[in-house]
C-alpha cells in the first residue's frame, strides 16, 4: 500500500508546448506522492537531464520537432528503460502513432482531445491515476472506488476451488483479455500461435474510441494470422484474429455451426467498453469446454468472474504470470476466484495455447489454486 514513508515517485514531463507542460506541473504539484523533478521541451532536453532526473516514470508528448516522440521513446528504453506514459492528441487518424509507441515500449496512454486544459481536473485525475499505476503503487483505496461502480456479470456467482478438467477437449474459439501493458505482450504471444491456429481468436484490448482499428492494423502488418476490428454478426473464421472496437461490448454467439461476434452497448454502466467479462461470460455460455482463455496485465477486475466462468463450464483458462505484468490486478483478481488453470508467460503462452489446439489440455503444468486478497 501507498504510504507517506515511501520516497514520492519522480515524474519527468515532456512536451514542446510550454502551455502544456505549465499545465501538467499545476496537475500534479498538489499531490503529496508525486514529485515533478524535470520538464522539458524536447526529446533532446530530457535526453540531457535522463539520468540526473532519474525519473520513474515519464510523461511524453509524441508530436514534437527535433528527434521526436518516438525516437525519443527509443532512447529512453535503449538508455534508461522507464514507464512512459503517452501524452498526447493522436486520436483518429494519428492513432497509429500511439499504438507504435506502445508496440515500442510506452506503457500506456492518455488522449488529450478527451479532456479540456482550461478545466483540467479530469485529465489530472486519470493521470495520477495512471502515474500511480504504472509504478504499481496505485493506492489500494482507488481500486475500491473504482470497481464499486462496476455492475456483477449476470451469469453466475463466483465460484471458488473448481474442478479441474484434465481429459482431451477439441477447442473452437481462444478468447483474450488485456489492458495496462497489454499490445507489445499481445502481439508476443499471437506471433507464437504461428500461422494457422485453425479456430477464430477474439481479443479485447482496453482502448479509447478511435484506437482499436490502428491497434488490429499494426498487428495485421506484423503478424501471419489476419488481424481485424470486428464486425456486428460476423461469422467468425480460423487462422484469424478479431479485435473488439472500443466503445460496444463484443459477445460471443452460434448460428448453426459458426460462431458470431455480436457487437452492442449493453449492458450500459460498465467501466471498461469492451468488457472482458462480457466476451468469456458469452463464451462460456456458448463453448463451455471447447474454448481457451488467456487474461493478461492490467489493472482492477474485469474478466476475473468471466474466466472464472469459463472455467467452471471446463474451458481451459491461462494468466499471464506477475513477474511479466505491467500491472498484476487482472490476472491477481482472477487467481482470487480460483478461475485459472495455468500460469504462463508472454514467452511461453503463445505455444501453450498451440499445444492446446493440436493436443487437448492432458495434464496441465501448473494448476492455479486461489490466492488470499492483498
């Protein structure tokens, strides 16, 4: 837990707008766990002052003159490797910036067109709140607030020390949840499925309108599987990845034989739109046993009670592992509710989930038992 005897984390600010880097130093100077040791105008500027800061984390505007946000970015994880927040207003069609900078390092981002700088208390909120995270010193207190208006998944009640499933099960759908940290880990383990996998893969990646489409087009140029943005009652086909857009829920369906993404705004109220939960209580429901499910880094609890769904109906279900996370909460909540076979990770994920598809769980390497609240 966050306390006042624990040193204040070190925020370094970059911007090349002045009014800007004013504004995010009024943000943060009132909060007693933060310290602002350094701002500058350009990534040549912080590149100077890097190790005299010492930051542990930064904050990173990515359209700048000189070298640049992105190359910026390079040095910082070449010199001084350093969570990087991405500050900045690449919405819509400079989307595809933020999502590189993600793939290349940035541990997360914030759109400034979402918030206004002449009433800032917003976009001050969502930062700390972000700062916070990425050090993994997010006061516990704020994970309560924020969860207390997440509404319960209506499927079922959460169930602890499930039975493991352990005969051959031929698998139709690999399901996948991410958020804080999640593209760079992500395209880690698609890479590894290789390039036939032969059952859909559907992912949900917490994103803002207007990044997913980048998101599933940089996958889509990197990967061998083909990577989209799913489509409302799209038939779902192997060897291929459908990322859920940002701002409808993506649920799992069957008509016949295919299954179906099924794309709408309810249930309404939800934090995260998409929801993970939504996406594996669907494919619970639908699957039971011949779906896999993967719950990667980020922070609070969404797709622990969909996982522990899943589990519970015999899907197979994997985490990733604490050491890799950028931030533990999601696969932590999961692991709470006894909702996860195994352990993995981003290493060795990807082909576990291909030894899966060709050869049924047999006897999983490590069964996940429930793990006391912290």
């Amino acid at each position: 837990m966050t306390g006042s005897s624990e040193p204040r984390i070190r925020v370094a600010v970059v911007d090349d707008s002045t009014f800007i880097r004013k504004a995010i130093l009024r943000m943060l100077s009132d909060e007693p766990l933060l310290r602002v040791v350094g701002s500058a105008g350009s990534g040549e500027e912080l590149l100077t002052h890097l190790e005299d800061w010492s930051p542990d984390v930064i904050t990173l505007d990515l359209d700048m003159p000189g070298m640049g946000g992105l190359a910026t970015l390079d040095r910082i994880m070449l010199r001084r490797p350093t969570p990087v927040i991405i500050l900045s207003t690449h919405s819509g069609k400079g989307a595809p910036l933020t999502i590189e900078a993600l793939h290349r390092g940035a541990t997360d981002f914030i759109d400034k067109q979402q918030y206004s700088l002449v009433d800032f208390e917003a976009l001050r909120a969502v930062l700390i709140e972000r700062i916070f995270q990425v050090t993994n010193r997010t006061p516990p207190e704020a994970v309560e607030e924020l969860e207390s208006t997440r509404p319960l998944s209506p499927v079922f009640e959460p169930v602890v020390n499930l039975p493991e499933i352990t005969e051959p099960t031929a698998y139709d759908l690999i399901v996948i949840g991410a958020s804080t940290g999640g593209p760079p880990t992500l395209q880690r383990i698609l890479e590894d499925l290789g390039d036939s996998i032969s059952v859909p893969v559907v992912v949900v990646q917490h994103m803002p309108v207007g990044f997913t489409q980048a998101f599933a087009e940089r996958l889509n140029a990197y990967l061998p599987l083909q990577v989209g943005e799913a489509h409302s009652m799209e038939h779902l086909l192997p060897d291929t990845v459908y990322i859920a857009p940002a701002g409808l829920h993506l649920r799992i369906e069957r008509q016949g034989n295919d299954l179906i993404a099924d794309l709408s705004s309810f249930p309404q109220g939800m934090v995260h739109v998409p929801s993970i939960d939504v996406l594996f209580d669907s494919t619970a429901e639908v699957l039971g046993r011949r779906a896999i499910g993967a719950l990667l880094t980020g922070m609070g609890r969404d797709g622990a009670q969909g996982m522990a769904a899943l589990k519970y109906r015999g899907g197979y279900t994997l985490c990733q592992d604490e050491a890799s996370c950028v931030v533990f909460g999601m696969p932590r909540a999961a692991l709470a509710l006894g909702a996860v076979n195994e352990i993995a990770s981003p290493d060795s994920m990807g082909k576990r989930i291909q030894n899966l598809i060709t050869e049924g769980p047999s006897r999983p390497r490590f069964s996940a038992r429930p793990q006391p609240s912290k």
